[in-house]
C-alpha cells in the first residue's frame, strides 16, 4: 500500500518509520537536533506548500539512510491515512 503525505507527495507504506507531530515532539532537544542534522545533509523535503508544517514522516530511501518528509498535514491524519488501508 502506499501513503499519500500531501501536496502529490506518496510514498510506500513499507518504507515509513515514524509519523511524528512537529508540536510535541520539537520541544524536545534531540528531536531539534536530528532535524538540524537532517536538514545539514539535504535529506529534509519540505512538501508543506508554503504552509506552516504540522508534521513530519521518517522514510527509508533507497538513496539515502533516511529521508524527512515535512507535511501539512496532521500526525493524526497520516495515521488514520496509514491505518486505512487505502489511498487518500
């Protein structure tokens, strides 16, 4: 299956890590720091379309260890897109 993460961006289901809520989880040190680190080696796209980001998804790449989705979308939304089976 795959997971539509907004502005045309999908990507299979098998590949995601983690769906994690910019909110909670950036007041967190480690959390600011991997992003940083991300961002540092090019591996962050930014598919908020000029949007205030709401979430992020780690994804395995074939090219790279790992790459950071920024979405618009709610952590919750992309759960419940995940958890339905089905392309949104």
């Amino acid at each position: 299956m795959y997971l539509h993460l907004g502005q045309n961006e999908i990507i299979p289901e098998r590949r995601v890590i983690g769906i994690f809520d910019l909110d909670n989880c950036s007041y967190e040190k480690r959390t600011r720091d991997y992003l940083a680190a991300a961002e540092k080696e090019g591996v962050v796209l930014d598919i908020a379309g000029g949007n205030l980001p709401r979430s992020f998804v780690v994804a395995d790449h074939p090219y790279h260890r790992q790459i950071v989705y920024l979405s618009q979308l709610s952590a919750a939304a992309l759960r419940k897109r995940a958890e339905s089976g089905k392309l949104e």
